[in-house]
C-alpha cells in the first residue's frame, strides 16, 4: 500500500492521472508483442517467402526498425524488455540458474532494484495484462501478477504448443489450471490462445474504461517446432532447393523492398554446414519438412496476430493502439548442422524438431552469426510499429534505420502514457533507466539517446556508438566496424582506426563493470570461426 500511495501521488502531481475516462483514454492503449527465436529474415516484410500478411500490413501502413537490437537470448531479452535496463543489472545475466548472492547479476530472476512495464504503466492508470510465456523466474517467486500486471494468463517457461506436452504449464491471474480446464479452449493450441486471452483481458480494460497495456509473449517459433499437420504440409516439398538458394532469394527480397541499404552485403555461408548438393534425397526431403513446420509455426502466429488486429478493429480501439513487435533473439541454430528430428509424426505435440544451424543461416540473412551471439544475426530483430492514430499516414511503410534497443521499450511506454519512471518502488531503490525512447523514431525525428548501447552474453560481447560497432565472440579478438555502411560486418577497421578501438573498449569495461558481468566459460561447436573465414575474404 505504501508503494501505491507514494506513486500515486507522484502521478497525480504530475498530472499524468486523472478520473476522467474521457482524458485518460486520450493516451493511446500498448501492445508489446514478442516472438520466440524468430530471425531477422523471418517475416515477409523482412524478406521472407513464409506468408505474414497481418505483420507486413502492419509494417506497410506503420513503421519498420531496420536496426533494432535485441540482447542475443531468451531470458535477458525478456528481462530488459520488462524493466528497461540490462538484463545484468535485473538480475538475469545469463538464465535461469541462480549463483546466490555473491554474484547479482546471475540470480535467475528478477529482482527488486528493477520495476517493470506491468508496475510503471498500473500506477499511471493502465489496466495491465501479461499473456504467454514469462520466464523470468517464476519458480523462484517472481510472476507476473506480484509485478504489476492486473490479469495475466501465462507459462513459467516455454517449450509447448499443446496441452499434452510435459512443458505446457498454465497460470490464469496466479492459479494454476489444469490444462484441459472449462475456461480454456479445447484442443488448444497455444499461440492462439495467447491471442484469445489477450481480448479477454482488453474487455476487462474496455468495461473498466481504463487505456490498457498488454504483453504478449509467444512462444513461437521456439522449439519444438509443432503446428497443426495441415498447415505444415501446404509448406512441403518449397524447400528442396535448399539453405544456400533460400538465403540469396530472402538477400535479393531484403534489397528489392528496400530493407536493407546496398552496402549490406550477404556474408560468406558458413562452412561448418553442409553443401545442400552434396545432401542425399532422403536428408534434403527430412530438411525440407523441419523447414515447412518452422514456416507453418510463423504463419499461424501472423494469423493468429491477425486475429487480435480483426478484435481490436471489432472493438473500435485498433486506431489509438500502438502495436510494437520484436523477437528476442536471432536465429536459432541449435543443436548444429543436424538440426532435430525427433517423433513419429515431426510437428505433431509428441515431436521434437528443431530447425538446425542451415535453415538459421537462412533466418539471419544476410548476417553472421546466431541466437547466443552478438554479431549482427544473434542481436537483429524485426521491429514492426503500428499506431493508425499517432504515426503520420506519410510514414506508413516507412523504414526507420536509427539503432534502437530492447531497453527501449520501458521508456517508449513511459512516454506514451504520460508518465515518469520511478526512482524508487516499494521502499527499493530503483536502478536508473538506460533505454530512451522511441517515440520520435514513429514520426522521423531523432532518438534522444545519450549513451551506447552494450552487450554481453556468454563471453559474447558488443557496444554500438552512433555508426560504431565494437563486436567480439568470446574466442576473438576485438573488431571494429561502421554499420552504417557495412552492417554485414564485413571490415573490420580496429587497425585503421585504433583510437575508435581504444574508446569503446574502454566504454564497454566501465559498463562491463557497472553491470557486474562475469566470465563465461562456454563453446558451442556449430558456431562460425569469424576470425578465420574473415582472412579469406
């Protein structure tokens, strides 16, 4: 109670709350909407054949990042979306795991120097909701409905699409549900039901006469890539013309729409993975089907996005909606060149197919690198915004190439509610901001961004300084690049300028220190050796 009243009346000081439905509903309602392990090539409107025409109308009547930046992983992402600073400081350095409290920034969770989107955006007067998977320490305490999110249907993790999947686990406003409960759809599948429960909640909102906010967080396209068969088998048999072909056709796409600037050039592909010609029919045809699922996956989340898009309209709220869209990460190429293969019936609830590090090749075009790492393919993200009422129709299809943030998203939903965000909450103190938003972006004009944006995952690390890419794997050296005119990291200029060098190296450990990162002592054998293929360009 303390918390409540001390914000609210910092709010109302403000002027930012008011009981007056009629100006509260002035500030637009949000959705944030993240996928799963989706690639930056992954959607139509970024250059994909897979078919997203509920994503690419949004993009072509709003706006579209060309360089927006996740944190390279699923948690991290996820924590700094929710709190608008490093996944580090919020406690999520890595996963789940919890190194105990020698080591803050490896607790597997949340903590309490953090505030999330749920808490800011409740005390200025939004009816909350969090659908789909959380992941940011639920079996350690910390869900969604004790971080301010009013209503909230969610998993703990992820790692299902049906309810007869060992992982599928529900929880409807904190109680767990059986996963064949009266409340839920029969047979349900689980990016639908995310979509079905966000309306629920925006009717909650809508009776309440309160502007909402809602996170929603699919699970799709995480393994294990399941869709329902039908759906996969319009898919079969496109891709036998295999990973190489599919990368250069989504390259040619990205320039046509102009998605990407001509100086993006298509790195080499990486040897570690098969020559396509050299497969048999037998491993093209097992390759071609693990494709076809991933696509069916991505195409029934757009039609499932389709479906709330048709419900906002329904409800006459679409207009004075901002629709933000991300992925948490690139790529995935786990386990390797192989891929995963496993079930009777692949795609079926009782499968396990991953897609592999060939069809991720095809994910990142025309980047290297993955999920995990924090070259251009491990961090890129589509970024789609929507927002009929509050973008001008000249920038509708407009693309915007200023760098932005995960971290960003917290000061984005600050500034469009009106609010401020807290320096203290619940008798914590509260870790400054480091996003900025982006709000300007919608309409043309600058980002106010005062500081770098860094990276660090699993040795993996990174710091972006206006046109200025300082980016190495954790067995590298240091390499430099201008993304502005080489975003395929190509050159490396560390040599040539070695006073840029020095800089951001020099930023990059005061932040490294800052966030109280730590070493990491991992490999992963499928992973390009960029110092090596980068001698023989």
């Amino acid at each position: 109670m303390k918390k409540t009243t001390r914000l609210s009346c910092l709010f109302l000081a403000c002027g930012m709350i008011t009981t007056g439905t009629a100006i509260a509903q002035k500030r637009p309602n949000v959705i944030v909407i993240m996928a799963d392990d989706l690639g930056f090539a992954d959607l139509g409107c970024y250059g994909s054949e897979i078919p997203t025409p509920h994503l690419d109308a949004l993009a072509k009547n709003g706006v579209r990042l060309t360089n927006f930046y996740n944190t390279a992983r699923c948690c991290p992402s996820r924590a700094s979306l929710l709190t608008g600073i490093y996944a580090h400081q919020a406690g999520i350095g890595h996963m789940m795991e919890d190194k105990g409290p020698e080591h803050p920034a490896y607790r597997g969770r949340l903590n309490n120097e953090s505030v999330t989107i749920g808490e800011v955006m409740k005390n200025a007067g939004y009816f909350t909701a969090m659908v789909g998977k959380w992941h940011v320490g639920q079996a350690q305490g910390v869900v969604p409905w004790k971080r301010g999110f009013d209503r909230s249907l969610n998993a703990p993790a992820g790692g299902f699409y049906y309810g007869d999947h060992p992982n599928a686990k529900l929880f409807l406003n904190g109680k767990r549900l059986p996963n064949d409960a009266a409340v839920l759809p029969q047979n349900w599948y689980s990016t639908d039901l995310w979509s079905n429960y966000s309306l629920r909640f925006i009717d909650e909102a809508l009776q309440e006469q309160k502007p909402f906010m809602l996170y929603l967080a699919y699970n799709a396209p995480h393994f294990p890539l399941q869709a329902p068969l039908d759906e996969i088998e319009k898919f079969r048999k496109k891709y036998l013309e295999g990973w190489e072909k599919l990368r250069e056709q989504r390259y040619k796409k990205q320039l046509a729409i102009g998605l990407l600037d001509p100086s993006s050039k298509l790195t080499p592909f990486n040897p570690n993975v098969p020559d396509w010609d050299q497969l048999s029919q037998q491993e093209k045809e097992k390759f071609d089907h693990i494709m076809a699922i991933y696509a069916a996956v991505i195409a029934h989340m757009d039609k499932s996005i389709g479906d709330l898009v048709a419900g906002l309209k329904k409800r006459n709220v679409f207009d004075n909606t901002v629709l933000l869209f991300v992925s948490d990460n690139g790529g995935n190429a786990e386990p390797g060149a192989e891929g995963k293969y496993d079930g009777a019936i692949p795609g079926s609830s009782q499968s396990s197919v991953f897609l592999g590090q060939g069809w991720a090749e095809a994910s990142c075009t025309p980047f290297w690198g993955y999920k995990h790492q924090t070259h251009e393919g491990g961090i890129s993200s589509p970024c789609i915004v929507s927002w009929p009422a509050g973008i001008p129709a000249s920038r509708n299809g407009a693309f915007e190439r200023q760098p932005a943030h995960i971290t960003d998203i917290m000061a984005t939903l600050v500034d469009l509610g009106k609010t401020q965000y807290p320096s203290t909450f619940g008798g914590n103190a509260i870790q400054p901001l480091e996003g900025a938003s982006m709000v300007p972006a919608f309409t043309g004009k600058k980002i106010n961004r005062v500081n770098p944006i860094f990276w660090e995952h699993e040795g993996n690390k990174a710091v972006l300084d206006g046109k200025w890419k300082l980016v190495a794997e954790h067995t590298e050296q240091w390499q430099l690049y201008d993304i502005e005119n080489d975003r395929s990291e190509l050159h490396d200029l560390s040599s040539a300028q070695p006073e840029i060098a020095g800089k951001l190296k020099r930023e990059y450990e005061h932040w490294y220190q800052k966030v109280k990162a730590e070493p990491f002592k991992r490999t992963f054998k499928w992973f390009y050796n960029y110092t090596d293929a980068k001698s023989n360009l």
